[in-house]
C-alpha cells in the first residue's frame, strides 16, 4: 500500500503546472527588481557591471543589460534564451525597469 501511495505522490507531483511554476518565477523576478529602485547608478553598475546599451533622453537615462541564458534543447530543437532588462534613471538613481525575455 505505502508504494501505491508514493508512486501516486510523484506522479502528481511530476504533473505540477508549468504555467504555475513559471508564475512564480516572474514573480519573484519582478520582486527582485523592485529592490533596485531608488539606487544609484554607481551602485547599479556596481552589482550590474557595464551595460550593453545606454541612451540618454529628456532627462532620463536608459541602462540595458543582457543576459544569455543556457539553451534549452527539447526533442533535438535548440531554444536559445535571453533576459534583457532595462533600467530607466533620473537624477542618478534608478526609478523604474522593465525586462524582456526569459527572466
């Protein structure tokens, strides 16, 4: 009885939603990001190191950064991936972010 019951545990567990599990992920991203706002821009580059982009507008500047994340290979067809997240600053601090991507 005791290995009915644990094959019936893994086989829903091996059934968990891949919607909820990348949910969570996303989330706790964006929770992450959040932590960087009203941080300097040295102390972001610091952490972040030299961007892949800048742009300066309207008082604003635009900080992106890419990362290359491992391949994801399913059924033999590669699926390259990517996080790029941009970091708008005003008065050297950062105010706001977006990302892009798998991250």
């Amino acid at each position: 009885m005791r290995i009915i019951i644990a094959f019936i545990v893994l086989l829903l567990v091996g059934c968990v939603n891949p919607q909820i599990a990348e949910q969570s992920r996303a989330q706790e991203y964006q929770r992450t990001m959040d932590t960087w706002i009203g941080v300097s821009e040295d102390r972001l580059l610091g952490r972040w190191g030299v961007p892949n982009a800048s742009y300066d507008s309207n008082n604003s500047r635009y900080l992106t950064f890419v990362q290359v994340l491992p391949t994801i290979f399913y059924r033999g067809v590669a699926f390259p991936s990517q996080c790029k997240t941009t970091f708008t600053l005003r008065d050297g601090r950062v105010v706001s972010w977006q990302s892009q991507g798998q991250c």
